[in-house]
C-alpha cells in the first residue's frame, strides 16, 4: 500500500493489484500500437482507435473510479494515474485522460439518475465523455442555460458527453443537445486531437461539489498529464537504448560510444526517479491531504519538462530517423508538448507551488 | 550514504532561509519571479529525489526491482547540487567575491555558502566521478557494455 504520508509511513511503493495492472497494461496497450498504428492514426482524419480502446475498457481502465454498481471498479486517482503512466507509454491515441475525469466527476458529483445513465456506458466504451477545464476561458451560466467558447478541449470530437467548468463549479453537457456546437482545432499532438466547444443557452446539469470538486478534478487532472508524460518519457529511453544497441556507425553499435553511453545514462538519471512525485500526489488527493493540489502542480511541472527533454534526447540518439515524420520517436515528440501546456504550463504552476509553500 | 536525499534536503533548507533573508535590488530575494521559479523547481527535484530514496529503501526489504535508482542516486545528488551552488551564487551577489575562510574580525557572513559551493564540487568526484557513475549506470543498468569491456585493450 503506497501511504498518504511517507514521512509516517516507510512502505512507498505500489500495491501488488496496481502493480499487476500496470504490467498487464504494458503488455496489451503496447501490443495493440506498434508504431505503424501510431502513423496511420497520426494520418487519419480521426485520432479514435477502437482496438486500444476496446482493451482499456475490457480490462476495465476506463471506468476506475465509477462505483462498482454502476460498472466501476471504484478505485481513486492513483489507480487512474497507474492508468496513465502506461497509457503515455503506449501513446494511446485519444482522450483517456478526458474520459476518465468525466467518470471521476459523474462519480462524485452527479445525481443518482445521471450515474445510472451515464457510468456504465463511459465505463464499458460504448459512450465517450471529455472534459472542458480551461483555466482562461469559462462558460457563463444563466437562467437560460451555459452560454460561452472554450477554445481547447482535447476528445471533444467522438464525446457524447462533456463536464464544463464555470464559475460555480462543473455541468454536464449532453453534447446531441441543442445549444451545443464543436470545431475540430489543429493541435500539436495528432494522437489527441482538439476542437473548441461552443454553447449558446446550452442545457446542463451542474454537478454537486461545486468549486471544490472542479478544483479536485483540476488537480486530478494535473495528476494524470503528468503521470502520461512520465510514461512517454520513459518509452523515449526505451526506445532511445533499443536503437543504440542495433544501431552500428564506424564498425560498432552507437551504443559502445561512450558519448552515447553517457547521453543514456543522463536521461536514466532523469526520469527514473519521477514516479514518486505523481504517486505521492494522486495518494494525497485520495486520501483529501490539503497539501494534493501543490503536489500535483508540482509533478506536473516538473515530469512534462522532463518529458520534453526526453524527446528531444531521443531524437538526437536517433539522428535523422528521429527527425522523420513516420519514425520512431514521432508521437512521442508531438505528446510532450501537449502533456507541458494543457491544465497549467510549469512556470505557472511553480508559481502555484511558491505561493501555497510561502514563498513571496 | 553518498547520493542519499537527506544531505540534499538539508542543503537546500539552508539554500531557502538564504533566499528568504537576502536582497536583490531592494526586495526580498525570494519576491523575485525569477529566484523563485528557480526555488520551486529545485525543491521539486529535491522532493522526487527524497521519494526515489523511499521507494529503493522499500524495495530493499521487499524485494521487488528497485530498477536504475540504486545506480542513479548519487548523478542526481550531484546535479541538484549543482543547481543549488549556481542559485547561492546568485543569491550572494557581490558577497561572493569574500574568501569565506579568511580570519576576519568581524562574525563571517553569508560568503560561508561558497564553502558549499566549493565543496558540491568534492561530492561529485568522491567515491567515483561523475563520467564513472554515468559509466556504471550505462554498464550495470542499461546494459551496454561499453569499449572497457568489450575490447580489452582499451
């Protein structure tokens, strides 16, 4: 059991149940996305990928946190982020993350009717859910229902459902419902693709919770980026050391190259240790420590650039196949910087973090 | 220990009182946008390096893979102090023209930090340079075997 407070605690590590499923996830979402699945979908007008998808919710990933009766597992935001870390090694094309914050915020805040509705469907994959938790542009709510544009909402394409941040906390939106129109918007990354969502006099159910569970999901959110580019930058030195090893220039591998050996060892350095910043994060969400929302700013500064940094070591290892459209290191580099920009770039949420230590 | 996070978190607590007490053009030098995103960011890598301390030492009596942290360790020691020498510098700004150990009368000031900043440096190179841990690490830890193994006469 990995504890709430390792200062009380000397046992920090995972659980035997989250430790098999993350390795029953890196065996099945690996084998499902070899990399020429990757470039189909990063060519394709669509970024859904109803193989990986059908996986996660077969063994159950995409429906965690809803409660058991209505399809779940009723697990929290570590198993979530678990989750995560292997569903940005596998580079998972669409909107896990989306997806998994609607179930998590449906769990905890919506009304019986809607959980019975809603949970079972995002829980089996048969239904899609995004989230809309711009921090720039909110959605007003009037008597006569949400009016407003959120430029960024990644998944909002396939979703059937989107929770809406506002002022006064989260709504549900049926995306089928009057009021409700989204664009796609040429984004970065083609494995997560974004639309803007627009409502004019939307209908919407809030959520109970109010701020405060907007807040939770936000930190939540901040978790599971930071969790997916601490597995995307692991796959980079993975993939890093796979093609050092094959690869032979001047009569040996790049790999016996000292200078390659010491690039490898440097990136090691700097990703090995980073899964204890999100654990310790999503541990203290769960466990509702008031110190869970400068934990998860923290990680998620922190991992994203490490995983920015990542990529773009592994291209370098790779040379001009790196710097290639179709090859290896490709979806990677274009997940990082999605992962370093949605929900908070790390220089504002350092500050965040400076701010709730007393720092100025 | 060396590469073990409790010197590293002492370090940096001194490194913090540092920037809450000096001043930078007229203001507490941990006002300043720039120290403090620095600040934050060094506390992050402290914190995940106390983190990967827990894990291996749980590891350890539990006898799962600790992975690369056992070989990592003492890299990453030397590279957050590194970034907490380069910050104190800063920090110090003309104070760290002093020689800190002069037999000056007056009580000696903050110039004591570039004893630290000197002495990080003595970290990084005792037991195994920096350039031999990033050759164990490739060795040991990601398996490359590397020219010293591989051809005997290297």
């Amino acid at each position: 059991m990995l504890s709430a407070d390792p200062e009380l605690d000397p046992e920090f590590d995972l659980d035997g149940t989250r430790h098999d499923l993350q390795a029953l996830l890196r065996t099945a979402l690996t084998a499902a996305l070899p990399l020429t699945r990757l470039t189909e979908i990063m060519d394709a007008e669509s970024d859904e990928d109803p193989a990986s998808w059908r996986r996660l919710a077969d063994i159950g990933v995409l429906g965690l946190s809803a409660p058991s009766e209505h399809g779940g597992a009723g697990e929290g935001i570590l198993t979530l982020a678990v989750a995560a870390e292997e569903v940005g090694y596998a580079a998972v094309p669409g909107a896990y993350i989306g997806h998994v914050l609607a179930v998590l915020a449906l769990g905890e805040g919506g009304d019986d009717d809607q959980r019975r509705h809603w949970l079972p469907l995002l829980a089996g994959g048969h239904r899609h859910a995004t989230v809309a938790l711009s921090g720039h542009d909110t959605p007003e709510r009037t008597v006569r229902g949400l009016s407003g544009t959120v430029p960024v909402v990644p998944g909002i394409a396939g979703a059937d459902l989107v929770v809406v941040s506002t002022a006064e906390g989260l709504s549900a939106v049926p995306v089928a419902a009057p009021g409700v129109s989204t664009r796609p918007v040429a984004g970065i990354d083609r494995t997560r693709r974004l639309g803007s969502l627009t409502l004019e006099n939307a209908a919407h159910t809030p959520l109970a919770g109010g701020r405060v569970l907007a807040r939770r999901v936000l930190d939540a959110a901040r978790v599971l980026v930071a969790a997916d580019a601490h597995g995307g930058a692991r796959r980079c030195l993975d993939l890093g050391l796979a093609h050092a090893r094959e690869r032979v220039q001047f009569g040996k591998r790049i790999g016996d190259f000292q200078a390659v050996r010491h690039q490898l060892a440097d990136l090691a350095t700097l990703i090995e240790p980073g899964r204890g910043l999100f654990w310790l994060a999503a541990r203290r969400l769960d466990a509702r420590d008031e110190r869970g929302g400068t934990s998860a700013a923290a990680a998620k500064a922190h991992l994203t650039e490490v995983f920015i940094a990542a990529a773009r070591h592994c291209v370098r290892l790779h040379g001009a196949l790196g710097y290639t459209w179709d090859g290896p290191v490709n979806p990677w580099v274009k997940r990082a910087p999605l992962d370093h920009s949605l929900y908070g770039t790390p220089r504002s949420l350092r500050a965040v973090v400076a701010a709730d230590l007393g720092w100025g | 220990m060396v590469g073990g996070s409790t010197r590293t978190q002492r370090l940096f607590a001194a490194l913090v009182q540092l920037a809450r007490t000096r001043r930078l053009d007229g203001t507490a030098a941990v006002e300043d946008p720039t120290i403090r995103d620095e600040l934050v960011r060094i506390h992050v890598m402290v914190e995940e390096h106390r983190l990967g301390d827990l894990l291996r030492t749980t590891r350890r009596h539990s006898g799962r893979d600790p992975g690369l942290l056992p070989l990592t360790a003492k890299l990453a020691a030397s590279g957050i102090a590194d970034r907490v020498s380069a910050l104190a510098l800063t920090l110090l700004d003309e104070d760290a023209l002093l020689d800190p150990n002069a037999d000056r009368e007056e009580r000696p000031g903050p110039e004591r930090w570039t004893n630290q900043w000197l002495g990080s440096l003595g970290l990084s190179i005792a037991a195994g340079t920096s350039n031999i841990q990033r050759d164990i690490i490739a060795s040991r830890g990601l398996g490359l075997s590397g020219d010293r193994e591989r051809d005997p006469a290297c």
